[in-house]
C-alpha cells in the first residue's frame, strides 16, 4: 500500500486546499501520486521563460543591428521570500499606466537564500528612466490598492528625500548614459 501524501493545488477562483491521496488508485489528480505543479506556478513559470526568451531575442536583435545599449541592473531586498517580484523599468509616458514600461522582469525569490531578487535589462537606450517594481503577495498579477495606497510590498527608484504618493516622474526618476546599478528596498 502506497503511504498517504498530502497534495495542495490552486484552482482558479479559490484559496489552497490539501487532500489526503494514496495513490493513483484513490483518485489522484491525473493519476498521479505525489506533489504536482499548481495552474498558478506553472504560469509563473510560463510567464518568467516568455519574458526571458523575449528580452534575450530583444537584445540579439539590438547586436545584431549594431545598437549598442546600457545595462540597467541591481538588487530589490524582498519581504516575502515565496512571493513573485515584478520589476518595470518605465518613461515618464509608462509612469501612469501600471503594467507597462520599456523592459520588465518577473522575479521568483529563492526562498531561505537570500533577501534579495536581482534583475538586469540590456540593450536600453540613452534616456531617463524610473524602477517601478512590487512583490505580488495574493498572486493576482497586479499591485494590490487599498483605501490608503498599496496593500502589497512595493518601492520606486526615489531619487529625494520627498516621498508622496502619487509620485512625479522628476522625484524617481535617474538618468542613463552608460550602465546603471539601482538597489531598491520593497515596503509596505
């Protein structure tokens, strides 16, 4: 007899659950015993290896056309160590519009290694630009608002001590000449 292993899966419009399975015999999700990849990892997943496969053709492309571009990298100290982080490096034109930007990365934290996520976009043009980046805690793919702002992690690339809400292009706003390091801190 196959000992009982405990399964948790995502559907989607409810919270996890977990159900005692010992087995294909028992009536294991497809048949299978054992952990599987919920419909919320594997599109994580999908979504990181698209956005990878798109900024490395991105790039090739820029090479191969003789565009020589800046790097834009750092770090962003994360709070949840399970929670996707999304970065957006944004214009002054994206700042308005959420979801949008010149490059974005999706982040997946390795959870008990470290506090930090790094990203990195090449082949950006000489420009100003902003980071806007938050860690999707309830995995809707947004930020979360609430009546007093954000209800998720989430951090600009401020260049000031004057922090208000909402943010004007001038105050996160730094400028790209040449390769650029930006180390960032979510909040809440």
């Amino acid at each position: 007899m196959v000992a009982a292993k405990r399964l948790t899966w995502i559907t989607k419009h409810s919270r996890p659950r977990s159900r005692e399975c010992s087995g294909a015999s028992a009536g294991c999700p497809r048949g299978k015993a054992g952990p599987r990849w919920t419909p919320l990892a594997a599109r994580v997943l999908a979504t990181a290896l698209a956005a990878s496969a798109l900024s490395w053709g991105q790039a090739a492309g820029r090479a191969q056309a003789g565009e020589a571009g800046a790097t834009v990298q750092g770090s962003i100290r994360v709070l949840h160590p399970s929670a996707a982080v999304y970065v957006y490096l944004i214009t002054e034109q994206h700042l308005s519009k959420p979801g949008s930007g010149v490059a974005h990365a999706l982040l997946l934290p390795q959870a008990g290694r470290s506090p930090f996520v790094w990203f990195r976009f090449t082949g950006i043009a000489h420009d100003r630009y902003a980071i806007r980046a938050f860690q999707d805690v309830d995995g809707n793919g947004r930020l979360s608002l609430g009546l007093f702002g954000p209800t998720e992690p989430w951090c600009l690339s401020w260049q000031g001590k004057g922090r208000h809400f909402p943010p004007h292009f001038d105050d996160i706003a730094f400028r790209v000449d040449s390769d650029t390091d930006v180390h960032l801190a979510l909040t809440r």
